[in-house]
C-alpha cells in the first residue's frame, strides 16, 4: 500500500523557510571571514593552497547568496530552477580555482611557507562546516527544496577542502611534502564537478511534492534518473 504525504503544512513551510534562510546568512557570514583569513595568510606565506581555499570561500557566498536570493521572494519555488543553475555554476567554478593552483603547485611554483593561521582556520572550518551543512540539508529536505539542499552539498564541500587544507599545510610543515595537498586538492576538483552536474539537473535531493506524481515517472522521486540521494532509495522502498 501506497501512502501519500503532502509534505509540511504552510506553517511549518515558513518555519523551515526561516530556518534556511538563517543557515543561508550564518553561512555567508562565515564564508566572508574565511576568505578574508585565507587570502591574507594565503599571500602572507605564497601559499597556493590557502589562495585556493579563500577564493572557494568566496565562490560558496554565491552559491549561499542564490538561495538567499530564491527564499527572499514570495514564491520561493518559482525562483529554484534559476538558483540551481547558479549553484551549480559555482561548483563548476569552485572546481576550476581548486585545479588551476592545484596544477601551478604540481609544476613547481613558489614554495609556501608555513602559516600557523592557516592551520588554525582550516581545523576551525573543519569543525564548524559538517554543523551548519547538515542543518541546511535536513531542512532542505523537509521543505522539499532542491536548491537548499545543494547548497548544503557545496557547503559540506568546504569541509572537506578544509580536511585536505589541514592535511597539506601540515604535511608540508612537518616532513615537507608539498605535493600531497594539490594532489588531494584535485579529487576534491572532481567531487566538485559531479555536484555541480547534478545541482544543473537538479537532481540535489527528492521534493515532497514529488508524491502527487504517478510512481515510475521520471519526477516520482523529484529527481532525475540518475539521481543516487539516500532520500530516492528511502522512497523507493516505501513504494
């Protein structure tokens, strides 16, 4: 037996509007001193990682700016599809700043110095990103958005530019290996391409919405076909 749910009612919608778009203005905020931290310290020690970092911090305000943007009007949904596009051309960006330094590490450019601030900024990124990445993303799916949820990816991401941040800055601290940080630097490149494909498509998470569709259509999960989120397998075995 099929159950349909109509997803939250219009109270708990403008709660969990609210919600997101407090996570969308905590993460913006954030974002901006990390990219202001990162790209001082960055040029202080000729460091290409912290560069890349503070310039990923300053793509990920777009991408929060967008959902901003998409939860500020009337109608937020009408908004989505737009704030996708710009989502995912900020994956897409994120991922050609993070390769270009990667490269210009790998081909011998200046050798950083160590930065005691940098260290420091990415263990507190590590800490803070997971929290305010998994608040947004329940949200997101509650309410059934897309955008939201996205977002949430590009801003768990960040967590994990700042594991490889915190590894190669250690690395190359403690033993010198500068290599080992554009190198991971490079799968993260990767990641962040596919997220930005899937944010285009706009196949970042299932809508509630997507109950009134007929099962077995391409939209009954609010995805697309290649849509692989926990929350599709959930309702597809519910089905």
């Amino acid at each position: 037996m099929t159950v349909l749910s109509l997803g939250p009612s219009p109270a708990r919608r403008e709660v969990l509007a609210r919600r997101i778009r407090w996570f969308v203005a905590a993460t913006i905020t954030y974002n901006v001193i990390e990219a202001v931290v990162a790209l001082s310290a960055g040029a202080k020690a000729s460091s290409t990682a912290l560069i890349g970092f503070g310039l990923d911090s300053v793509i990920e305000v777009s991408s929060a700016a967008a959902v901003a943007w998409q939860f500020a009007g009337r109608d937020p949904e009408a908004r989505e599809k737009i704030a996708l596009k710009i989502i995912a051309c900020s994956f897409f960006g994120l991922a050609a700043f993070v390769s270009l330094n990667a490269v210009r590490a790998l081909l011998g450019g200046v050798e950083a110095e160590h930065s005691t601030i940098g260290l420091i900024l990415a263990a507190v990124s590590l800490a803070i990103m997971p929290l305010l990445s998994y608040g947004q993303r329940r949200t997101g799916r509650e309410l059934g958005s897309r955008s939201a949820v996205a977002d949430s990816k590009q801003t768990l991401l960040c967590t994990y530019l700042s594991a490889v941040l915190l590894v190669g800055l250690g690395l190359n601290w403690l033993l010198g290996w500068s290599w080992a940080d554009p190198l991971a630097a490079l799968v993260i490149a990767g990641i962040a391409v596919r997220e930005g494909i899937q944010a285009w498509r706009g196949d970042a998470c299932c809508s509630h919405a997507a109950a009134l569709h007929p099962a077995g259509t391409p939209d009954a999960c609010g995805c697309g076909p290649d849509c692989t989120d926990a929350c599709c397998t959930n309702t597809a075995e519910h089905r």
